[in-house]
C-alpha cells in the first residue's frame, strides 16, 4: 500500500464558472490559472504522485510550457493515473476536501465524485468528496479563491 497527499490553490478572476473535478459550477467568478483551474483535479494528481514518489504536477505539467495553456486538467488525471499503473498501483480509495465560502459545492458532491469515478475507472464508493469552509477567515473565507486537499491510498495490482 501507498499513501499519498497533495494541496492546491487557485484565486478568482473573470468567469462565470469554476470547474472542479471536471464539472462546471456557476459562480461570479473564473480561477486564475494557466490550465483550467481545476483545483480538486490538481490535488487528486498530487496525491497519485506523491503516493509513487512521482514528484508532483508541476515538475509534469510545468505551468511556464505554453502547451499547457487553458489545457483541461483531465489530461493530467489521466496521466497520472497510468503512472501509477505502471507502477504497479491501482486506487484503493481517494478522499477530498474542497475548502471554500462559494459556490456551494454540496449540491454539486454526486456529479464531482461520479466524474471522477468514471475518469479514473473507479467505483463511485472509492471516491469521497467533501466541502467545508473557513468560517470567513483567511484567503478562501474572504472569497479571494478556493483551495481542495486530496489524500488516496494505492493498492498493488
């Protein structure tokens, strides 16, 4: 078995919508970012790497490569997914926490986790999401972005 964890951030821009876990919420604002933003999707990818000693998305998808301008963060998924298969690793189970004041992510929770599950060819039980906010402190409680955590454990094949 491995473990791993990974953390991002993105703060808000222009837009209409935030995509977290390659689902498009409605929202007064965009993220900032060079790819799509998906900071759930990010988080997941570093805790895939990091549970393989892989390093972590930027030294694979470095945000200065203008390849990866406005790329959809699914491609990272999946490639870091079939890292770990060729580790010898399939996902024992995934859970996150998305961390922010708005959009409410409650009612968004089945579509993200059924998204995700159907990406990573999973069962929908294997993956959790979550969403809790900061009571109003710090970068995320003033609404200036919103971050996501994701900790998975990998099993060998």
């Amino acid at each position: 078995m491995r473990i791993g964890n990974g953390f991002d951030v993105h703060a808000f821009g222009p837009g209409d919508y935030v995509t977290l876990g390659n689902i498009k919420i409605p929202h007064d604002h965009g993220f900032i970012a060079h790819s799509d933003g998906d900071v759930l999707i990010h988080a997941i990818c570093d805790a895939l790497l990091g549970a393989c000693a892989l390093g972590d998305i930027g030294q694979h998808f470095p945000p200065s490569d203008p390849q990866w301008k406005g790329c959809d963060s699914v491609v990272f998924l999946k490639h870091c997914h079939d890292l770990i298969g060729k580790q010898g690793y399939q996902i024992g189970n995934i859970d996150c926490t998305i961390i922010c004041e708005a959009p409410k992510i409650g009612p968004h929770v089945k579509t993200i986790q059924a998204r995700l599950a159907e990406i990573l060819n999973t069962e929908t039980n294997q993956i959790s999401i979550k969403a809790t906010t900061t009571e109003k402190l710090g970068f995320t409680g003033r609404g200036e972005g919103i971050a996501a955590q994701a900790v998975c454990l990998l099993l060998k094949q």
